[in-house]
C-alpha cells in the first residue's frame, strides 16, 4: 500500500509539472498535535505531542495568483509515523504573504494495522526572500479521536 501510494503521487506530480510554471522545494519543521479526549461530561481535555516533520513540495503556477501546491512529507509524532500528502491550491495575497487550503492525504505506518485517512488543511505562508519562506498549518481531524494538529516550519525552493 506504501509503494502503491508514493507512484501515485510520483505520476501525478510528474503529469503535472510537465507542462506548467513549476518551482521545487524542501520544508520541515516541528508539528504539536492535539488529541482531543473526553472525559464525561466536563468536556475535551487536549493531550499535547510534539513532532517533526519533512518532505518536498511543488508549486505549479496556474494563473492570476493561483498555484496548485502538492507536497509529499514524512511525519513523526512519538511512536506514530506517517506520510502526508497535501494537495493545495494557494492563492497570492500579495507578493509575500500566501494562503493554501486543501485535502491531506494520510497513510498511517502501523505494525498492526496500518490505515488511510483524509485530513483537511489550511496553511499560511510568508516568503522572508525569493527561495526562504515561514509558513504554519493547521490540520483538522473529522473523526471523534483523530488529532488536530499544528506545523510551524521553514520551506526552501530549490
């Protein structure tokens, strides 16, 4: 299913860089995951993790401030691991300043059982010069016990 998962989205970065404006890069940084547990009736109690993560992105121009932005990272959270697939479509602010939303794709690493899940993200970037740029996430679970998380990082386009 790994393997499986990574040609996939090999072919489709590949289909789609082939005729469009692209631009490379690498990011990573620090995730802090959120899980949400209830307890009664006394509401949500977050249980907090700290993490890593890093991988590669594309963004491919599409036009008037528009890119398509999928990205393939590898994220740890304590004993999970799991690959991150975002597909975002960014949207140009300003020059400097960049919104990207978008579904996540998630495949789980489990000994016992490993899982597929689809996450949604909103994400903010800011380009400190023309290759470094800051941005923060925020991923939100759907399901009752899946975490929200957050990611604070570094990109730089190669």
């Amino acid at each position: 299913m790994k393997k499986t998962f990574v040609f996939i989205f090999a072919l489709l970065l590949i289909s789609l860089t082939a005729t469009a404006q692209t631009e490379f890069g690498i990011k990573g940084g620090l995730n802090f995951t959120f899980f949400k547990v209830t307890e009664g009736d006394f509401g949500t109690n977050p249980d907090t993790e700290i993490g890593y993560y890093g991988g590669v992105f594309v963004d491919i121009k599409i036009d008037n401030g528009f890119h398509f932005q999928p990205e393939l990272l590898y994220k740890g959270v304590g004993e999970f691991e799991f690959l991150n697939a975002p597909m975002y479509l960014k949207y140009d602010i300003n020059n400097n300043f960049h919104i990207l939303v978008g579904p996540s794709l998630n495949y789980f690493f489990d000994v016992v059982n490993a899982n597929f899940k689809v996450r949604a993200d909103i994400s903010l970037d800011y380009n400190l010069s023309y290759k470094l740029s800051i941005h923060m996430k925020y991923t939100l679970g759907f399901e009752e016990l899946s975490p929200n998380i957050i990611f604070l990082g570094l990109g730089y386009k190669l």
